[in-house]
C-alpha cells in the first residue's frame, strides 16, 4: 500500500486527517473494491512477453481477457444486486464493481497464440513472438 501521510489544515495534529492516512487506502490494493486498475508487471524474452497482472479475491471466470487488432484488453465487472423484505419495508440494493486496462501490442507479438492462466489471485499472459522476430543466426559461407 502507498501511503500519503497528510498534515492539518491548521498545522497540528488532526483525528480526521490520522484516520483518513490510516484506513483511506485500506482497499487500494483490491481492484474490485477500489474500482482501480490493477498493478502490471511486464518481462520480455526471446520467445515473448510475460504480462502478470495482480487480480486478488478473482476467479477465473470473473476475468475477460480480449484481443481487437493490436489491442489486448483485461476487465472485470461484477453486479449485485440484493432485495430484503422486512416488516413491510422493500430494501433493494445494487452496487457494481470493476476495472478494463488495456495495452498495445508490439508488432512482434503473435495475436492469435496468447495463453493465460490464473493463479493465486496473478493472471499471466504469456505473449508469444512471431516466428519472423525471433532472433535467428545466420550462416557465414566462404566463396
């Protein structure tokens, strides 16, 4: 969590300002609960990229990875909705959770071989290089 410690107005020491430095970023980390994207990591090779991205308190199937052109988005939404009937009263309540982060593709990835996978709350998408990018060695011959 990153914190941003605030001071008072007045330049003493605050309650409200403690507990905001406190409990404000209590949910930053959690992208469904914070409606923030969540953090990339990125690594290349000679065989592709590595895209890991931190998706915690997920499921596979609340996950939606899509490929348009050179575009590769990840999203995620989620609704609830919640009707209580108590003592003559109808409570109903809907909240609606959700990220879309979305990266352009190099013009060396394969758009059409990209795998992932989703474990322990890191989704990695393992994007593989076109074979024509791929480092290659070229035999010298003697005339």
């Amino acid at each position: 969590m990153n914190y941003l410690v605030r001071s008072a107005r007045n330049g003493g020491y605050s309650l409200v300002n403690e507990f905001d430095r406190l409990f404000g970023n209590l949910f930053d980390d959690m992208p469904m609960a914070s409606g923030r994207a969540p953090a990339v990591d990125v690594r290349e090779t000679d065989e592709g990229y590595t895209l890991e991205a931190e998706l915690p308190g997920l499921t596979e199937k609340d996950i939606d990875v899509h490929v348009e052109g050179n575009l590769l988005t990840i999203s995620s939404a989620a609704r609830e909705e919640k009707d209580e009937r108590k003592d003559g009263y109808v409570v109903r309540e809907r909240r609606s959770t959700g990220f879309q982060r979305s990266f352009v593709l190099p013009r060396d990835v394969d758009s059409t071989n990209i795998e992932a996978s989703y474990r322990n709350g890191v989704l990695t998408l393992d994007l593989h290089k076109t074979p024509e990018s791929k480092p290659r060695t070229i035999q010298v011959k003697s005339e």
